[in-house]
C-alpha cells in the first residue's frame, strides 16, 4: 500500500505540460476535449453522454413516483451521500431566484447566469443496477495535499493563520495557482475550461435586488457570514504571503473558487488517508433522492468509482445525491432549491431557526 503522502498528491514541479491533444483545434467542443482528456488518461465512462441541460423540458422532482423512466429499488437512503459541499446544475424545482428576479422586473438584458454552460449526465444506453457507469483514474484528482504542495499552501502549513474551511481552502489555493502558473499548459487545463466561469445561481453572487426575495429568511445571515468568512480567509492567507497570493487571485477570484470547491468537492478515503479532492465528470452528476448512485474511492482500480444502485434506462439522465439537506443548505451551497424537499419516509429535512429567550429570572 502506497504511502497516504504519496497516494494523494502530485508533486508541483511535475511536468503538467503533457496533455497537448492533436483533436483540439478551434472548431472542437470543450466538453469533448475534456471528455477526451479523461480517456486519454485511464477514465471510464462508456455508457454516459453529456447533454445541454435544458431546464423547460426538465422533469427532475424529488417525488421519485413521478420520475419516469427511472427505475428505483427500495434501498437505505440514511448516510448523506454527497460531496462535502456539491455541485448541482439547476432543475425544474431548481430554478435560481436570481433569474426570477430579473424575470419579474422585465429586464431584457442579456445575464449570463451560466445556463448555456449546463451539461447533464445521461444513459446511453440501459444500465443495470450495480454497475460501475464511472471511473476516473487517481492522476485526475485534484487533491488537498496538491494545495499544500503549492508555494502558497506551504505558506499557510507554516504559519498559525487560522481558516474558515482548510480543506476547501487548500483545494482552491491549488485551483487558483494552477491555473495562473500554468495556465493552457495544465495537465487540468480541459478539466477549468469546462468549469462554470459565472455563478450566478448561487446567492453569493446576487445583487441587492435579488436579495431582496430572500427578505425575512435566516438565509440572509447565512449568506452575510459566508462572505465574511471568504472575505478574512482571503486577507489572512494574504498577510503571510503578501507578494504571492495578491498575483494569484483576487478576492473575486478567490470568492469564485470558494464556491466552485464548496459545490463539487468529494470527501474521500484514499489508500487509508482520508482528504478531499475535486473529482472531473463525477462533478456534473445533478442531485436527486432517493439516491441511484454511490461513489467511492477504489483501492484496487486506484480510481473513484460511480456504482448504480438501481436500474436507469437509455436516454434518462443519472443523478447523484447530495444527501438529505435543508432547502438553505442547498440554495447556498448550490444555487437550487428543491420544491419539494421530502424524503419518501415523509420526512421533511427543511428547518427554521428560532430565537428563544427567558424573562423574569434573576
């Protein structure tokens, strides 16, 4: 068994120049380059396409009953199966409140909100239940322990600074720099040209007008600390690297790395060691419960693995679980709310919070 320092990272001064296909050229599809990319390196995924997610003609509903085409086992739906933060393009009860708002005040301007970026995964053709439908070999990871191999991640291994959420900050400290440095040369260079460059359906990134539909909610607050949050972990992480970082990123970089890494990171085990890791393709999977998926860390094939639970016909989409999660949770992490957020035992996992206080005591 590999060491858990060298079963997770890649060193920073290795060549990431080595991917330089011959099919790229100006007319090709940058989901098909990124697609080939991952061939080239050892993934499988020979059963699944990539499709434009058109949202009018999107059935996706949390009431699996209404979902046809989707074949559903009675199955335990306990663990919260999702990445530590996920990432969900936005279904038919996923609308972004966003583009509701712009709707509704009739503005015609052209807001590029990311939609014409949206894939979704489908069948190709009939999948069985339990069938690996996606591997995707340890070398397309980006891990943790990538981050603090950085320049700018041993920086903050050195000092006492302390973070909001170290092991997303890590993650997006290897994004960030990687992609600066090395920029069109990274061996992940397919893996950023397909990731979102607006999120627009994330809360985050509204404007006051939009937030004004969110007027009377606790999300408010919890979006005002998620900003402050990213905003001090930015300042901290470039006091003790003041010439580096600055260079790197800038906050607005900073805070679009926090909420792609937010959305689509994995917590996982890796040859005993356990970390977090960005995971290409594994990412575009939408959310839906119950769940018809699983995905692991494979120590055999030394690849993470997505294994169907259930069977799922040609041409309907696969769906991955973000786990059972309150409407907040989602909208913030996400960008999408489930319309109708309730597991098939009834139970509803939305919560509200509530201010409690005692008169009368001395």
């Amino acid at each position: 068994m590999l060491s858990s320092s060298s079963s997770t990272t890649r060193p920073v001064d290795e060549d990431t120049t080595k991917y330089n296909p011959l099919h790229k050229s100006a007319e090709a599809d940058k989901f098909q380059i990124f697609e080939q990319w991952l061939r080239d390196n050892g993934a499988q995924f020979p059963q699944l396409e990539l499709r434009q997610y058109d949202k009018q003609n999107d059935t996706t509903n949390n009431n699996h009953e209404d979902n046809e085409g989707l074949c559903y086992d009675n199955i335990d739906n306990e663990a919260e199966e999702k990445k530590d933060g996920g990432a969900s393009d936005m279904g038919q009860s996923a609308d972004s409140v966003a583009m509701m708002s712009l709707d509704n005040n009739n503005d015609t301007t052209a807001i590029d909100d990311g939609s014409n970026e949206m894939r979704s995964v489908h069948a190709t053709s009939p999948i069985p239940p339990q069938t690996v439908c996606v591997s995707i070999p340890k070398s397309c990871l980006i891990t943790v322990e990538m981050g603090q191999q950085t320049p700018i991640g041993k920086s903050i291994l050195h000092s006492d600074v302390e973070l909001d959420a170290p092991k997303h900050i890590f993650l997006m400290i290897y994004l960030l720099w990687d992609r600066k440095v090395n920029g069109s040369k990274s061996f992940f260079a397919p893996y950023y040209d397909i990731l979102p460059q607006t999120l627009r359906n994330m809360p985050i990134f509204w404007n006051a007008d939009e937030l004004q539909y969110l007027e009377g909610s606790h999300l408010l607050t919890q979006i005002n600390d998620r900003s402050d949050a990213i905003r001090e972990d930015y300042e901290r992480i470039c006091s003790i690297s003041p010439h580096d970082f600055p260079t790197i990123a800038s906050l607005d970089d900073f805070r679009w790395a926090r909420m792609i890494v937010c959305s689509r990171n994995f917590g996982l085990l890796i040859n005993g060691h356990r970390t977090s890791a960005l995971v290409p393709h594994a990412d575009m999977l939408n959310h839906h419960r119950p769940r018809e998926t699983k995905w692991t860390f494979c120590e055999e094939r030394q690849c993470f693995t997505i294994t169907t639970l259930q069977s799922i016909q040609a041409g309907c989409q696969v769906y991955d679980s973000y786990g059972q999660k309150c409407n907040h949770r989602f909208l913030l992490n996400y960008g999408f709310c489930v319309e109708r957020n309730v597991e098939v035992d009834g139970f509803c996992p939305n919560e509200v919070p509530l201010e409690l206080g005692l008169d009368g005591f001395g």
